[in-house]
C-alpha cells in the first residue's frame, strides 16, 4: 500500500517553477504528506565568461535561495513542512537521485517542459535511475485531481496503478476508469485473419482485466476501457483519446508484461514524455 510521505519538487527557475509549486501544495494536501523538498540545481559552468566577472562576488547559492523560498512562501499554501535545497552538479538527474535516496523520496514532481525554454530535467535516465514514483507535469496543468485514467497491462506493476488510483479517488473524489490500449505484433499481423479480429481481441482483454481485478481486491472496482492503437502509437492514441475525455491524471506502471501493449518505461512513457503530453502523467514504482 502507498504511504507517500516525503516528496521531492525540482525547479529550475523557469515559468513552470509556479504551476510545479502549486501542483505539490495541492498534493501535499490531498495525501497529508510530512515534508516537501524543493530543489534547484544551479550549473555554474553553463554560465558565459561574459559574465563571470559580473557574478564572481555574488553568492548564487543565497541569492538563487532566497529567490525560491520567497516564490514558494507565496505560493504553497499546504499545511505541510518544505524545505528549498540548492545545489551544484554537473548533472540534474544525479543530483536528485541522491536527494530522493538521501531523504527517502516516496515522489518527486518534475516538469514536462518540451514546449518551454528551461533545463529540464526528464528524461529516460532519470525515470530508470528513481526508485520513487515520477509525476510529470505540464505547464498549464491545474491543481486538481477529477479524472483519472489508470493504465492497464494486466501485469505485477498494474496493481501499483490500481493501489495509488484508489487512494487518489479516495483523496480527491475523483472519477476514475481503467484503460487498456493495445497495438497488434505486426510480426503477426499478416497471418491473422483481419474478419472479427477487434472483437476478439476485446473479448480476451475483458476476461483478463476480470481475472486480474478480482485479484486486487479493491473497494472500487474500474470500469474498463479498450482502446486499439491501430496505426498510431500507443502512446500518441493514449494521448489524443485522453485529451478528449477530458482527463487530468494518467497513472502507469513503469514496467509491463503483456502481448498486446507496452505500458512500460523505457517505450509508451518516454514516448509520452516526447510528444509534450497535456496531462499530469505519475509513473508507479
């Protein structure tokens, strides 16, 4: 069961700095967490030599500090303790990976930053090297929680999914649906016959989602969502078709283990992460 406690907010002083802080404070609320870490990592050698003699009697570390903790003053409204870290390291993706081993990091919220200028810090690296949950979220991403879509593969990692979707729901009185899509081998493709092949398909997924969901034992039971990939990805099918319904949170696990999909890291995440996804995206570990 999911008992997030600490989590882990990485700014870079960009414009998503302020949706990031208020998507934590709203987080930290909902979940009742003990302490939010604010973290921002300064790479001095990105730095021109056009001003190094500008900034060789400034302290970055205090300026760039009292910059964030007076943006998160304002801003985190949460009755919860936070803290802002501010280091240097040649790489972000170390960097917070020793903070969420260091102050046992059960999330950290990052930015989908692929249409806005700033460092950045997603990347596949990162979604392999955390071993805490991973929430993405996009620049105009409200605070709020009222539609979810859990993704299922039907494997070890969808019932992590499944677990934090309920305490979601639970927190948040959100709705919440169970989606599945799913792509056919195109090794096999030419030798199936094409004659009532979606339908069949939908039939197997169905008998194995109710197999599978009788195994969690949950108090709220989702309905279950099938959608082919046909031509497209699954992950640009998972991403149109998520717009469309209006959902504000996608949940996946970030491994998987089924024929006819491939909800797992390192194929439809990265993927999501590349097309600069519209929704919060939280990755389960």
């Amino acid at each position: 069961m999911y008992n997030i406690k600490n989590i882990l907010v990485a700014l870079d002083l960009s414009d998503i700095d302020d949706t990031l802080i208020n998507y934590a404070s709203f987080i930290a609320e909902s979940l009742k967490v003990e302490k939010v870490y604010f973290v921002h990592n300064i790479k001095k050698y990105e730095i021109s030599a056009l001003f190094e003699e500008q900034l060789k009697d400034l302290n970055l570390d205090d300026l760039i500090g009292d910059e964030l903790n007076e943006k998160v003053e304002k801003k985190f409204k949460a009755p919860v303790e936070w803290e802002v870290l501010i280091s240097e390291d040649p790489y972000s993706e170390s960097l917070i990976n020793y903070i969420v081993n260091k102050y046992e990091i059960q999330l950290a919220i990052i930015g989908n930053k692929n249409k806005v200028r700033g460092t950045g810090v997603v990347s596949g690296k990162l979604l392999r090297m955390l071993k805490c949950n991973i929430l993405s979220i996009p620049k105009n991403a409200k605070p709020e929680i009222t539609n979810i879509w859990a993704g299922a593969d039907f494997s070890s990692a969808s019932k992590k999914v499944f677990e934090l979707t309920e305490i979601l729901q639970n927190s948040t009185n959100a709705n919440a649906k169970a989606v599945h899509v799913y792509n056919m081998p195109i090794q096999f493709s030419p030798y199936i016959p094409k004659e009532n092949l979606d339908i069949k398909i939908e039939k197997h997924l169905r008998e194995r989602y109710e197999k599978f969901i009788k195994k969690l034992h949950l108090k709220r039971e989702l309905e279950l969502e099938i959608i082919p990939g046909k031509d497209t990805g699954v992950a640009e099918k998972l991403q149109i078709k998520a717009q469309t319904s209006k959902v504000d949170l996608i949940i996946l696990g970030d491994k998987g283990g089924n024929t006819f999909s491939s909800l797992l890291v390192g194929s439809v995440t990265e993927e999501l992460f590349n097309q600069d996804l519209e929704v919060p995206l939280w990755i389960t570990k």
